[in-house]
DNA sequence: TTTAAATAGGACTAAAATAGTCCTACAAAT
DNA sequence: ATTTGTAGGACTATTTTAGTCCTATTTAAA
C-alpha cells in the first residue's frame, strides 16, 4: 500500500521526540520509555541513524543521542532512505542492470521521473515541519502533471 | 525502500502494453506471452484491475479484457491503489482507530498531508503519460514547502 | 447441443522481506 | 574497577508478498 516500514514509522516518532529537546542527550532506554516502543528495537532505529548521520552518539555512562543537526535541515526522505534504503519506486530506478522487459519497455523514464517528484516532496519536508501543530490547508499543489502538458 | 510491490510493476507493464491497441481485447495468454510474465500471475492482476474498474472483462471464448476508459482517465494512483490498496504511508492514515502512540503523537496531521501530497502527485501522472517518450525536465517543482513557510 | 476457449473466485504454498531479540565487544564516567 | 551506556552483528519469528492451482461459469463456434 506504498506503506512505510514501522521502523520507519517509529523513526519518525523518536525524532520528532528527540526535537523538542534537541540539545538534550538522550539514551535509548530513556527514549524507549517515553515512546514506548521495546528498547532492542528503539536502539536498532536509533543505530541505523547514527549511520546516516541523522543522529550523533555518545559512548559510556552518560552517553546517548542527539539530533546531529537542526531539525529543519533533516528532510523526511533523509529519515526514510535511512531505514529504508533508497527511495524508489520501481526496482529498475536502483539497479542499473536492465530487467527482462526492459527491451520492450517504453515506461522506465517516465517512472524515474514519477520517483523524482515523490523524493522531490519527501526531501521538501523536514522534521521542523513534522512537529509543527497541524495545519490543514484549502489545497494542495502540485504541478507534476504540468510537466507534460 | 517505499517500494512498489512486484505485482504493482507488473501491472504498469501490462496497462501500458494493453494501453497502445487500446480498443482491442486482450486475452490473459495472449498479454502474458508479450510481457513475459507467468500466466496465473497476470490472471491474477488483470482480475484485480477489473474489480477496481481499470479493465473490463467479457467471458468466453474470443473473451478478454480492454481497457475501461481512455488512458488519459486511467490515473496511476488508481493503479497503485487496485493492486496495494490504499496509498497511504502511515498506518494511522488508514485505520481510524488511535494507535498506542497516538496520544502524545503530534505528527499524525502532518503525516497525512505528506500522503495527500503523494496521493496527489500519483493522481496527477496517468496511463498515456506512462506510455509517452520519456522527457527529463530540467527541474520538478514542488511546492510542498510553501504549504508551510 | 456439444466442445473449446475464456474469465471468476478462492484456496493454497512458497518465498522473501520485515520486525524484533539477543549477545558480545567497546567506551567513558565515577 | 564498576557501572552505564552504545556498536555491531547474528539470529529467530512473523508477516507480507508472490506465485500456483483448482473448480465453476460464461460464451462462441463447430
């Protein structure tokens, strides 16, 4: 259903968490507590963003995590290729080896562009937004289908 | 990787084969000994498409299935949603009911407009521009970040 | 009216991805 | 030295996805 994984879902809550206090250490049992997601997993999430830099970790007694940068520097689709990988629709946008059909098949460039304009709205949202109060707004625009008119 | 499912890609595959004799019937043989794909798993996408109304059956012999509207009509997030249900990237998109987290969740609002932005932008791209010769724009504009400044 | 060529629907199996846990090593503060 | 913490990776269980198959039904044509 173009779902996110839970972990990435998890990910989010976490740093939205970890945001509102972000000069704050924070180690993963105090996390997993105040999100109440099991510590095994907060500390997989947690490790798997050190690794992407999103995080900066602090060994030993009085260790623990922090928000490597500010929160309107960390885009959502930093956040998901994080977790995730690289964000692609169609296996054919990662691998550069052609598939079966590739031969035949006239719609690979356009889905490479379809990826582009999703990672484009991703990467525009930050985590700053994220933990903004709600706003619902009349309308939202989006001028893909202007590109081929 | 926020990855379209398989059967997913397959059907963009088929639609846009199906798309370029569109008032012909195709036969599930027939579309499966052109894509390549194995004949059960082809049968079994084609009769999704037809429960969600992209494709239209006519039983029996000399029976098949075309295309229920013009390509232009045909979105791809009606394609996505056909096959994966519905596009939605959090969980708390879909299911009304709260989860565990919800109550010191302060992201789902937001969550749901970065869906609707996605939604949108799948909406926007259709058959007959998956099937057009690619062109790479110079740049793809989204204005999601205006929604928020 | 019988037969052949199709789809409809659903049950089922196999395979792969995801989620979650656990263990050992290392680092820093007290 | 001991305690509190992260690093890294192996491992298991679960869930999802992919793929197959069977039986019923429908329609065209011989």
């Amino acid at each position: 259903m173009l779902r996110l994984s839970k972990l990435t879902d998890y990910a989010t809550v976490i740093l939205s968490d970890m945001a509102k206090d972000k000069t704050q250490v924070h180690s993963a049992m105090e996390i997993a507590a105040t999100t109440r997601i099991a510590l095994p997993t907060v500390s997989k999430i947690l490790k798997l963003l050190v690794n992407a830099e999103v995080l900066i970790s602090t060994r030993g007694a009085k260790g623990g995590y922090v928000l490597a940068r500010e929160p309107e520097n960390i885009s959502v689709a930093t956040v998901i290729s994080a977790l995730e990988g690289p964000i692609a629709l169609t296996e054919c946008s990662i691998s550069q080896q052609a598939c079966e059909q590739a031969a035949g098949c006239g719609i690979r460039g356009n889905w490479s562009l379809i990826n582009q304009t999703i990672h484009n709205a991703l990467e525009s949202v930050t985590l700053a937004d994220l933990i903004r109060p709600t706003v619902v707004p009349d309308e939202v625009l989006i001028p893909v289908s202007s590109l081929y008119r």
